[in-house]
C-alpha cells in the first residue's frame, strides 16, 4: 500500500478509508485501542513511510473516539450504530492534522468544561455539609461555654485551698478561654462530625476538669424534696430542652466506698445517700460523660449532668444481694419503669433490668441511627434481643432500661375509648396517667417530606377524615405523637424514674432474674417474698437472692410485680413453677401452682409491608409519624424509611390486622432465663385473619396507586402490584411479618385478676403487655406505658386504704 501525502509545502499524511482499515484492524488484533501502541501498530501494520509520528497521533484521536462513543451511547441499537458509524467516519476521511488538532481541542475544553461543573456540584455539597456541621458546632459550643460558666460559678463558692479545688479553677478557666476563642476540644469536634455510621464509640477524650462533679455537688438540699410540677406536653421548640439535649459527652464515675445497704437497718444511710452511680464504674448520662472519682458520695446530688433526677443504678449484684425492699419490680420495662417510679413516691422498690442503660447509647438515643439495633443483636449483650418464632418470623424484644420504648418506632397514641371500656379501667384515671406520660417523654412531631407524601397517599386511597395532630385512636388519617423530641433525641421509659424519688429506688442493672422466692407456711397460702437472679452475663448456677420487706409476716403488703413483657412475664412464671404441671415436669420445675393459662394465649399483629423503591439507598430513617386509621378500626397503615444494613434505607408502606382471632403458646426452651422461650402465634390461622389481610392488602395497593406515592413506585413493584383476591391470600400467607406488637400469656381473667394479682398467689402481680387479651388497636407503647402509671397509682390507693406504710422515703 502506498502512502498519499498531501502537497502542501510540508507535507501531512492523509488518512483513506483503506489505510483506517488497515489500522483498525491492526488495533483489534493488539486487543484494542488501550493495549495498542504506536510502536506495536506499526509492526503489525508494516506499511512502508508511516511513521510513530502518524501513528502516536492518530492513536490518540482513535481512543478519544472511542471513549466518546462509549460515553454518549444510548439504549437504542440502531441510535449506538449511527455514532459508531460518524465517530469511525470521523478517521476515514481526508482529514488533515490541523484539523484534528482542532477537533481534539474542542472536545478537551467540552470535557473541561463538564469537568468543572461536576467538581462545581461536589463543592457545592461540600459547603452545604459544613455549614451544617458549623451551625452544630456553634450550637454545642454555646452549651459548653454555659456549663463551663455554671462549673466556674459553682466552683467559685467553695473556699477550700486544696491543690484539687485550685487546679480544678485553673483548668475550668482555661477550658471557658478555649470555648470563647472558638477552639473546641478534639472530643466535641469527633462529636460533632457529620457523615456515616461507626460502630466504634467516639474516643473518649478526658477532659481534666471536675465540671461534672462540681455540677453534681450542689447541695441535696436544693434538689431533694423538690415536687415536679405537672407540666405540659414538650413541643419540639421547647427551649428548654433544646438547651438541655445540645451536647453528647461521655461520663465515667467511678465506684468507691463500701456498697450501700438497702435493708431496714441503714435507713440513715439511705437518706444521707443522694445522687446516681453504677458500681461497676460507668453511669451514662444522655449528655455528658466526665471523671469524676474523687467525689464523695455524700457530695453527689439527685441531679445528673443533664439535670435528670435518676434514682441509685448498680450493675453489681453484691450490693443488691440479701437487701429487702417493699416492692420488687421484675422488668425496666415500657410499663415497669412507670410503674417502678409510681411506687417509689411512697415504698422503696427495687427495680430489676436484665438489660444496660439507654443513656450514652446512640442506637437507642440517636434517631437516624434508628432500627439499627434490630439490626445488631447478639446473644446476650445487645439492647435487642432477637427471637424466631415457631412460625418462621423473626422477630425482637428489647433488652435495655426502657424495654421495647428503647427500642422500637417512637410512635406514641392512646388506645380507644372503646378499649379502655372493653378492658375495664377506670377513664378519668387512664386519662390523668396518659397525661402524667406526655408532659414528660412526648413529643408533637414536625412532618417529613416522606411522611407529608404518605399523609397525601392515605387521604388518596380514601382513608378520611383528616384528623390533624391527636393523642386519640380515631378512625381517619392523623399525624401520631412521637418519643423523638426536637433534635431527634430519643426518650424512652427509662426517663420516668426522675419523676419518682429517687432516694426510696434502686436500680439493678444487667441482672436477669431467674424465679420468684415463695413460702407456704400454713400450706393453703403460697406468697411470693422474694426474687431469685443472676448476672446477665454470668453462670446461671451463680444465684442471688432479694426480698420483700415482713415477707414472713402474714400481714405481707409488699408485692413483686413482673414487667418483662409478653415473652419475659410468662417465661419467669413458668420457671417459678407456676404453669401447666406437664409442660414443667419436662423441666424438672417443681410444681407451686397448676395454671393453665400461663403462655397460652400468645397473639401478634399479621402485618405486610410494600416495599416503595426499588434499591436500597443511602438514605436517612424516617420514623412513622402518619398513620390511617380504617375499616372500623381494624386495619392500621404507617410509612417509614426503615434501614436494612449499616448503611442503607427502604422505603416502605405497611400495614397490621389490628385484633388478630388466631392464637398461639408461649414454652419454655431452656431453664436458662436469659434464653428466649419458644413460641408460637399461628399467624393467620382463623379465616377471618386471612379476610382481613387481604382486605388490608387491598387498601395496601390503593395507597401504592395513589397520586402522590405512584411517582416514588418503583417499576418492578409496580409490576407486582396484584388484583385477584386468590393472588393476595397466597401473598399474604407467603409474606406476613411481625408490627413488635405480640402481647398475651399472662392474660387477665386466666392468669391474673383485674388487679392484675396472679391468682391462687398472694403477692405476686403481673403489669405489662402480657395480660391484654387483645392489642389496643394502635401502637401499644402509649398504653402500656400508661398501664404502669395506672396500676401503681391502684396500688398507692390500695395500700393506703389498708393503712400500709413503707420504709421508703415520703417526699
């Protein structure tokens, strides 16, 4: 093949069709355009005249080609044909190197210029994100600066000359400088750092200053006694939380002195006893977290760092071990906490919880690290606790001071009136406890933009009225109350024991409890007197023992009060020995009580949820704060954005058959008690749960159609979207889930009375979710956490009827 050059005065090369094709060929036989090298090209082209020069500089117009071609492609066959055509047309002509250094300009400036609009983009987000984390940090610097003021001010009154309270000063006024000059300390701006989930804690930086223990040191005096004023509901743009919530700091006390005695004897030591500790060295504040060992206890006050009033914690058994209470709560429960706080306004009580504390916890606390502990549970140490069913389904318990409330979608409503009625309880005191809840841990949530789209896809489908924002179950679409307050701070069932007195409760932490301690003198009473646990994290063989006060006096007015919810209470019954004789003859329990309805009655919400997009995205949760109400109350639907790993989110729309016919049973699995039960719901084993469930899913699908949730429909689920009711009752056998709503097994009228008193035992009662014979419609947590309220203000009433007092504290 010869050459054709042209006749300028320097002569260029001029590339025909014939010498492209040799040359393309030649690149398809290197393996293509990157492999390819002039030198190799023309070794395998071996034409005479050409030279690295020609072909270095059409190689390069040759890949640019390419890339172009690869990048602007579309889907269309014949569309990709005609730009593989042009771009090949591009080499096949008479084209000059002027020309293509032209041509190669042009298309550099075009990728320059996109370039820079994507860097452009990316710069633009960057300093949205920094703006952000800058308002953050504004914010907790100005927290910071006015603790560290009120540590200065606190400090400034003590006129001791120990080397600790001058250092103390110094420090405390270098740490007010830095504030002021705008410098942080590395732990506040680790804190404050904005981006993905790290299950690594913050590193604690310690902070050599004694604000927490300065803070802490206020006199008893300006604390104790003081009555808490009924307040009303928090609104999210409550000032005074927002300035309480806006700093997340570590604090670690540590234990020291001999553990304190709880038994009737040291009640004086009881009543110097004031302020918060955890004798295993860490007490966590939602707050903040400081050394602070060298503070006597009779220094520390009933105020935490944050200001809460908490009650004494301890995760060591030994100091628990053979002290005697008046009452004895099995359970930090969503109702046990309420309940434990109630009592100890008159008796002392010990509150019993197999789980850590909330506070300090992000996964508890945080909400967009909401759902993740669902997500990250093991054996024995996570806030859930996860469990499958004998039907299949996976499902949680929470494992945790707050239970459940720690744990699940913050989503807060009242039970019916028609459910108060049905079930008995007097109105206007169900009413004065649900008050006594919401001033303290309710929030009136601010929609999301995922949630005002559901609220428009409810109306749609024709879920009507528009109820607005209520606290009641009414039929319609409403906006719920929610435990996340304005900063996305959760609070649970464990922030109601500040409103309890302190001084008259404890709280054992991380202790499972693994029987209740009964005696029968006379043989025709039995009594419960005491409890039986262990370490959660200890040998089961490893026994401790706690009683109620006169437990041997038969004019007995101390109770022990289980509150381990609807899987706990019936696991410890059975484990006492007080159940079907059968079912604990396998277990060598000796029999204390043939009863029958222990564990029977297990029922759970069939629920089904649609998934709305087609991929899991890197996407903020979003807890349900929309809900519809319809079909007389029996179909409830919420949306969410609910998380499936670490670092991705699904939208969904889901819904729950509201008072399920089938029921199930509830056995023991082991004689351990820190080991799930087995048990078993029979999901949609009545037809009129399976009627219902396709009812529900038909109303499932209306709303996926309507207006406003059709454009975020992904089209795979679209597709799916079925019609025929054959199709939707198999759907509903092969997808139904668990709403967390399971309740029963310890049901009233079967196990315990309308005073919830276990029958054919004196001193034994059962206060949680286990003993309603049906769910109360709505999201049981406001109930339940009413239920503790409700019962103990019963109890106080009772006891004072019968002239009881306790050795606790009166305020």
């Amino acid at each position: 093949m010869n050459l054709v050059l042209s006749t300028d005065a320097k002569p260029r090369l001029k590339w025909t069709p014939e010498l492209h094709q040799r040359f393309a060929e030649a690149v398809d036989q290197l393996g293509g355009a990157d492999k390819a090298t002039p030198k190799s090209l023309m070794r395998v082209m071996g034409i005479p005249g050409l030279t690295l020069y020609h072909l270095k500089s059409h190689l390069q117009k040759y890949r640019l080609g390419k890339s172009q071609e690869s990048e602007f492609c579309t889907e269309n066959k014949e569309e990709d044909y005609r730009e593989i055509q042009a771009v090949e047309g591009h080499f096949s002509g008479e084209i000059s190197d002027a020309t293509d250094t032209q041509n190669n300009e042009s298309l550099q400036i075009a990728q320059a210029l996109q370039l820079q609009m994507e860097v452009q983009r990316k710069l633009h987000e960057q300093i949205e994100v920094q703006r952000h984390l800058q308002l953050r940090i504004e914010a907790q610097g100005k927290y910071l600066q006015t603790v560290l003021q009120k540590a200065q001010e606190t400090l400034s009154g003590y006129n001791s000359s120990s080397l600790g309270v001058e250092l103390a000063k110094a420090e405390l006024s270098q740490l007010v400088s830095m504030v002021n000059t705008g410098c942080p300390s590395p732990s506040i701006s680790e804190l404050t750092e904005a981006g993905g989930f790290s299950l690594k804690a913050v590193e604690r930086k310690q902070m050599r200053g004694t604000i927490c223990s300065v803070e802490s040191s206020l006199t008893s005096s300006e604390s104790s006694g003081r009555k808490e004023e009924k307040r009303p509901m928090k609104q999210s743009g409550d000032p005074q939380k927002s300035n309480r919530r806006s700093l997340e700091l570590s604090l670690d006390i540590y234990p020291e002195g001999k553990p304190r005695s709880t038994d009737a004897s040291n009640q004086a030591n009881r009543r110097k006893r004031s302020g918060i500790a955890i004798s295993d060295g860490v007490i966590s504040s939602p707050n903040l977290r400081i050394r602070a060992n060298h503070v006597p206890k009779e220094k520390r006050s009933n105020l935490d760092c944050s200001g809460k009033r908490l009650p004494y914690m301890t995760s060591d058994v030994n100091e628990v071990s053979g002290k005697s209470f008046d009452f004895i709560v099995v359970g930090g429960g969503t109702a046990g906490c309420s309940l434990a706080a109630t009592l100890s306004e008159r008796f002392s009580v010990l509150l019993v919880e197999r789980g850590g504390s909330p506070y300090g916890n992000p996964l508890v606390l945080d909400k967009k690290y909401y759902g993740l502990s669902l997500i990250l549970t093991d054996e024995y140490t996570s806030v859930a606790q996860s469990f499958i069913s004998k039907d299949g389904i996976m499902n949680h318990r929470g494992r945790v001071l707050g239970g459940s409330s720690a744990i699940n979608f913050g989503f807060y409503s009242r039970a019916s009136d028609a459910f108060i009625e049905k079930v008995g309880w007097d109105k206007g005191l169900v009413r004065e406890a649900y008050e006594w809840v919401e001033s303290r841990v309710v929030f009136k949530p601010e929609l999301t933009l995922w949630q005002i789209v559901a609220e428009f896809g409810l109306l749609e489908a024709g879920i009507l009225p528009y109820n607005g924002f209520s606290f009641e179950h009414i039929e319609g679409t409403k906006v719920g109350a929610t435990v996340f307050d304005e900063r996305g701070t959760r609070h649970t069932s464990a922030d109601l024991l500040e409103a309890g007195s302190p001084e008259n409760m404890t709280v054992l932490l991380k202790a499972t409890v693994k029987s209740v301690i009964f005696q029968n003198e006379n043989r025709n009473e039995t009594t419960a007197c005491g409890i039986r646990f262990i370490e959660s994290n200890g040998s089961p063989d490893h026994t401790h023992e706690a009683y109620l006060n006169q437990c041997k006096c038969s004019s007995s007015w101390g109770d022990v009060i289980l509150s381990a919810g609807a899987l706990g209470s019936p696991q410890i019954l059975l484990l006492s020995g007080i159940g079907p004789h059968e079912h604990l003859r396998d277990f060598n329990i000796p029999l204390v009580l043939d009863l029958e309805g222990v564990g029977q009655g297990m029922r759970d919400n069939p629920a089904i949820a649609l998934l709305v997009d087609d991929k899991p995205q890197n996407r903020l949760p979003d807890t349900p704060q929309v809900v519809g109400i319809a079909d007389d109350f029996k179909i409830i639907v919420e949306a969410g954005i609910v998380p499936v790993s670490l670092n991705a989110t699904r939208m969904t729309i889901a819904a729950k058959v509201a008072f399920p016919a089938s029921k199930g049973k509830l056995a023991l699995n082991s004689t351990d008690p820190r080991e799930n039960p087995s048990v078993q719901f029979n999901y949609l084993a009545k037809e009129k749960d399976l009627e219902e469930c396709v009812k529900m899913s038909q109303l499932l699908q209306r709303v996926a159609r309507s207006q406003s949730i059709a454009m975020f429909l992904g089209t795979e689920h679209r597709n799916n979207l079925m019609s025929s009711e054959d199709e939707l009752r198999k759907s509903c056998r092969k997808n139904v889930r668990t709403f967390y709503h399971y309740h029963g097994g310890c049901a009233v009228g079967s196990v315990v009375d309308k005073d919830h008193r276990v029958y054919g035992v004196q001193g034994l009662r059962v206060v949680d979710g286990s003993t309603l014979l049906e769910s109360p419609g709505t999201n049981p947590m406001a109930t339940l956490l009413m239920l503790g309220r409700y019962q103990g203000i019963r109890i106080l009433k009772e006891r004072t009827d019968a002239g009881a007092f306790g050795t606790g504290q009166i305020p």
